[in-house]
C-alpha cells in the first residue's frame, strides 16, 4: 500500500467500503465486534473493551429513543494525513426521524488494514 497524498476513487473506495463494514457493525448492535476495530483497544485489559461495547451501546440505544435509530449511513469526506497513515471520515448519518448528523470518525492504516483510531 502506497501512502496516500491525495485521493483518488482507486485510493478511496478501500477505505469507503472499510468504513461502511465497520460503521455497519455499530448498526447492528455488534458493539463488542465495534469496538474490536479500534487500534487504540488493541492493547486494553477485557473489562475495558466491555465498558466500551457498553457505552456504544447506550448512546445507540439514545439514538434510538430520541431519533427512530439510523435509517441509513454514508462516507461524505475523506481527509487524509500527509503521510496517508490516517484518514478522517465524515460519515453523514440519517436517522428514521428525518433528521441527520455528520459523524467525524478517525482511521488509521495499521498492519495492512484501515481501523478505527
């Protein structure tokens, strides 16, 4: 993998796709899969990715009382570091309420693969 100082469609399909799998699990309620895809948890005691899992799990369920859930979700800006080892993602989600928010949501590209920070 090259480093990426700017995106082309061949650079920014990979990570769109990476996104959207792991945005995906947040979705569907695999919190503990959700958080297994952030770097910074790799090294972190079990009971600390639990609380992790838990609190996604909360605010979703918030989400839920106060917006209807996420009706849909999709990658509207890529920013890459200068070295490409990092991407910012803004992620416009919807929700069955109508209403929407952009989620700004940090990648990083560690051993072969795109993870959340």
């Amino acid at each position: 993998y090259t480093a990426l100082n700017t995106l082309s469609l061949h650079d920014a399909l990979p990570i769109c796709a990476e996104v959207e799998r792991v945005y995906g699990l947040y979705q569907q309620g695999q919190y503990a899969a959700y958080v297994a895809e952030m770097a910074s948890c790799d090294n972190t005691p079990e009971d600390y990715r639990k609380q992790m899992a838990d609190l996604h799990k909360q605010h979703a369920v918030l989400q839920q009382e106060k917006m209807g859930g996420v009706a849909s979700a999709r990658v509207v800006k890529l920013t890459p570091s200068a070295d490409g080892r990092q991407t910012n993602v803004t992620l416009r989600v919807n929700y069955r309420n109508q209403t929407h928010e952009e989620v700004l949501l940090s990648f990083v590209w560690v051993k072969d693969r795109w993870r959340l920070r």
